[in-house]
C-alpha cells in the first residue's frame, strides 16, 4: 500500500511538472529586441537605450532563464550584464522559486517566479553593494507575436529604474549559442 501511494503521489509531482512546462512553452526560446531605461538620479531622470536578450528553456529542473542587457552609451564604451537562473516548481500552481543562479543570489531563496494571464514574472530581492536593499521586478508578457519587457528596480522601496522594451522572437543556432546560457 504504501508503494502505490508514492507510486501515485510521484506521477501526481510529474503531470504537476509537465502542466508548468506545458503553460511556459511560449515563453522558451530566444528573445532579441531593445528598450528604455530610466533611472532615477536626484531629481532628474536619465534615459539610456537598451540592447536586450532573453532566453528562456525548458530545464530537468524546472526552467532556465537567461538575460542580457547592453547598455548603449553615447559618451563611452558600451556595458554588457549578463544573469542567469534556474527556477524549481513552487508549492502553488504557476509558481517556481529560484534554486540556482549565476550570481549566487539564489542562494537566499530570494527570488520567485509566476505565471498569470501570458506573463511571466520574477521577482528578485538583492542587498545591493551599498548595503540597501533591492528589489527587482521582472515581467515578460507575450503579445502580438513578441515579448513585451518591463522591469523594475526599487531601492530601499523607493523606485530607482524602470526598463521598457520590445523582443521578438529569434532563431537560436548551436553555432551562435549565447557562452552565458
């Protein structure tokens, strides 16, 4: 008796993880397009344009989320960031939490994602080089054949930048695979 119960309690853990990647199949693939960023500086903002590249696929775990961002600057050389995060099935429905990234910033278990109504969103809590905390708010939601971005940075719950963008979907060859992802 016992076996049949982990026996069904495991194939009920599996069609969960099938359902999740079922629901985030729009989603994967490889996302190429550019935004504005605004950034809050005194009492000014500052406006800089934004190279931007997603890539989202399907992982044993759950799934892999990669994003790039080229700071295009007009008075010096341009800047690449680059982020990376593998995300695990959470306790509710259309959620994951955050089990591996890059950065090590996963290792807080401080960053989640969710799934409502074509948008993906991950939200990411950092204590930043200043010692202030932060928090990032990721939303990739799919419309009109694309992905529309809007990201969020708040500074010790003060709002300190907001990106908005446009991406569209690219093919991804073996032969130009992103080294970050």
């Amino acid at each position: 008796m016992r076996l049949a119960t982990a026996i069904l309690i495991g194939l009920l853990a599996a069609s969960a993880a099938q359902a999740a990647e079922a629901d985030l199949q729009p989603f994967f693939g490889r996302w190429v397009g550019e935004g504005i960023a605004e950034t809050e500086v005194g009492d000014d903002t500052e406006r800089e344009l934004r190279g931007l590249e997603v890539i989202v696929r399907d992982h044993p775990t759950g799934f892999q989320l990669c994003w790039s961002t080229l700071r295009v600057m007009a008075d010096g050389p341009d800047r690449q960031s680059f982020a990376m995060m593998l995300f695990a099935p959470g306790d509710a429905p259309h959620t994951w939490h955050a089990v591996f990234s890059a950065d090590g910033s996963a290792s807080n278990a401080r960053a989640r994602a969710e799934l409502e109504n074509e948008t993906l969103r991950v939200f990411n809590r950092a204590t930043n080089e200043n010692g202030k905390e932060e928090l990032q708010i990721y939303e990739r939601r799919l419309s009109n054949g694309g992905m529309e971005l809007h990201f969020a940075r708040f500074d010790d719950g003060r709002l300190a930048r907001v990106v908005q963008g446009r991406l569209e979907p690219a093919p991804r060859k073996s032969s130009d695979a992103a080294p970050w992802c």
